[in-house]
C-alpha cells in the first residue's frame, strides 16, 4: 500500500538556492503548458502530454535556464499538468502564481534516490543534481521509497517520500457490525452518533490578533516592496501552525474513527458550493454577504474535507467502509419516530421532537449523526423516509404558514 512519509529538511544556503530555482523552471514549465493547451483548445484541438514532451526537449536547445532542473522533474510537472486537465478541465486548472505558489518538484524516478541514517534524529537523502540533504528523522521510513517530493511551506523546505508499506486492506474489519455515523458542523468538527464531539481550536487569541495586524500591515505596504514580502512571510509562518494543526487534528481523529467501526457514514456536502462567496455581481448584488463570509470562514476552518479524505485514508489500514448519503433534513428528523419539522430544532444544541406522543431530546449534532448513521448507504429521501418506516410528515412544514413549501 502507498503512503508519505514527510521530513523537514535542512538545507544549506546553496542547497535552498538550488531548489527555489528547480521550483521556478517547474512553475514556468506548468504555465507554458497550460496557456499552450488553452490555446489549442480554442481552436477546438488537443494537446496531451506527449507532444509537449517533444517539444520541451527541443526547447532545452534554445533557453539554458531550463537545463537547471532535472528533465524527469520537468516531464513529471508535464505529467502533472496533463492529470489535472483530464480531471477537472483545461480551463479550470489554475496558473502558479510566482507570489502566491509554494515551490513544489517531485523526483519520479527511485533508482535515483538513496536515503541513509545518520542518528536518532538525523537523516540523509540524496536527491538528483542536489545531492546529499539533511532531514530531522521523525518517523521511520517503514517502506520501499518509489518518488520524492520536495517543497517549502512557510520558510521551511520539507521532503515528503511516496513509499510502499507492504501492508494489506483486510478483507473484514476486526469489530465486524459496528458503525458510526458522523455530523460535521461549524460550532463542532464532527460530532458522531455515539455521542463523541471531537473538536479543537486551531489558531489561539494572540494568533489571531496578531495576524489581523499583519494584514493591516500587509494591506498598506507597497506592492513589490521587501516590507510586503517580509509581512507575507509572517502571515505564512501563522498559518502554516494553523494548518499543520489542523492536518494532526483531522489525522487522530480518523484514526480513532475508523479503528473502532466497520462503517462510516458522512453526509455528501458540496463544501465548495456551500463556501462559495454571496457577494453577487454589479448587476445582481447578493445579500447578508457579511454573514455569508462568516459562514465560509468557519466552514473551512473546521477542515471538513480534510477530515473526509483522512477517513478515506485511515481506512484501507483497517478494512472500514467510508459512506457517504443525501443530508438532506438530517437536522430536523427525530431519529426516533421519523418526524420531519423546521421546528424540531429549537436551536444549534437543542432538539425537541414535536411529534404527538414522541416528545424526543437530544443534542441536535447527535441527533443529526443517528439519522446520517441510519442512512447507511443508502440516500436520504426529500420525503423524511429511512426505509425501515414511513414518516408521519412527509415534508417539513413552514413555521410561518404550517404548510409544506411549494
């Protein structure tokens, strides 16, 4: 099974020099190839990943600079480029901005690659054209290397190696019959239909005031100054803690998920439909877009995709299945008699049944997890059924009007 190991490298000055301008030949490679795949789209033509090969090997013979780089390295940027376009479109590939993109370069070939131990908290690699790197042994490699992806993240450089582990996904989870379903929310990450609330802050108080400062700072600085770039530096520095918080929170959280249940169900959100902006156009203003961009903001704080693909990954160590059903009215169905109404959640905590006869509380994310959790697999209807039994209301109901909406 493959899996990544990253370490923090420790480069020296002509090292980092060497792998800022590897990054920069990758960058303009990835943007020459993406405007001449455009092109050639319009004019209702393909381009794949073959001929800009060809053609990158005779632009060597013209511009040095991109003899700097490993040519593997540049034709696993080509390779790179040609995934995303048959994934998700030409047009819709982004260009590397030299300011915004992060230098990323991946070494594909292992025959190339040779890694030793120096100590118990020291490593080494030896990378092509760059030679022998150090890095802070953190974890054993634990595995065959097959590539090596270097790339720098807030100041820092890192090296992250795509290894086989020799291990197998069971065929049968080890606590067979048990299942979990999960409520992923903005007041809590991820609330199961056990009654467990995993959640944490990731970025502290004084975090966060002093990255508002830094983008006052970063808003009245002059554009292509040495003071933006310093500011921009510390911004990245801020996050970059946020972010490995986050990755670390959604990692144990998976890991304890999936290694007590043989299923788990998620709810299918469109996270980036629900985290698009409100703010309209000119001639279509949105509305509450203030609230809207405070909604976005704690949707992506709470890392609910992170936390999907983590599951996804933790799971074909432990043989768990990782469903995911329609959410809809998940929230407001009692998950025991099955009555579907606006009015059953009293409020983000609070759900009371409103049904005759039924009169159910619980806390509304564990509520909503049972519901998910009884889904199993199999979608949730838009007439409250969960196909064991009939709702007593087909549809919620308008508090304004009592009637179903049209």
């Amino acid at each position: 099974m493959l899996s990544g190991r990253r370490y923090r490298l420790e480069l020296t000055s002509e090292q980092a020099e060497m792998c800022e301008e590897f990054g920069n030949v990758c960058r303009s490679v990835w943007n020459t190839g993406l405007h001449q795949r455009r092109e050639y789209r319009r004019r209702g033509a393909w381009m794949n990943y073959v001929p800009q090969a060809a053609e990158l090997a005779d632009a060597k013979k013209e511009h040095a600079w991109l003899k700097a780089a490993p040519s593997h390295v540049l034709q696993q940027t080509l390779r790179d480029l040609d995934k995303a376009c048959r994934d998700h479109g030409t047009f819709k590939v982004r260009w590397r901005s030299k300011v915004r993109w992060s230098p990323s370069f991946r070494f594909p070939d292992a025959k190339q690659i040779s890694v030793e131990r120096l100590g118990r908290k020291w490593g080494r690699a030896k990378l092509p054209k760059v030679g022998w790197v150090r890095f802070r042994w953190s974890r054993p490699l634990g595995g065959e290397i097959r590539s090596a992806t270097v790339s720098k993240k807030s100041g820092h450089w890192f090296v992250s190696f795509l290894v086989d582990d020799q291990a197998v996904t069971p065929e049968r989870h080890a606590m067979p019959g048990t299942a979990v379903g999960i409520d992923r929310g903005v007041k809590t990450a991820a609330v199961t239909s056990d009654g467990d609330f995993h959640d944490r802050e990731f970025i502290t108080a004084g975090e966060a005031g002093r990255y508002r400062r830094l983008q006052q700072q970063f808003a009245r600085a002059k554009k292509g100054s040495a003071n933006r770039s310093k500011t921009r530096a510390a911004m990245n520095r801020i996050m970059g803690r946020v972010t490995d918080r986050r990755a670390d929170f959604c990692a144990q959280t998976a890991s304890r998920i999936v290694a007590k249940n043989a299923l788990v169900v998620l709810e299918d959100l469109r996270i980036k439909n629900m985290s698009a902006s409100a703010s309209g156009t000119i001639e279509a203003p949105g509305s509450r877009v203030a609230q809207k961009r405070g909604l976005n903001r704690a949707i992506l704080d709470k890392g609910w995709h992170r936390l999907e693909l983590a599951l996804v990954g933790a799971a074909r160590y432990t043989g768990t299945t990782v469903v995911k059903v329609n959410a809809a009215y998940t929230s407001q169905r009692c998950s025991a008699c099955g009555f579907a109404c606006e009015e059953n959640r009293e409020s983000q905590s609070v759900f009371v049944c409103k049904a005759e006869g039924c009169g159910y509380t619980a806390h509304a994310d564990v509520n909503a997890a049972v519901n998910i959790k009884h889904a199993g697999g199999q979608p949730v209807s838009a007439c409250g059924d969960l196909g064991a039994s009939r709702s007593a209301k087909q549809e919620p109901v308008s508090r304004a009007t009592g009637r179903t909406p049209s």
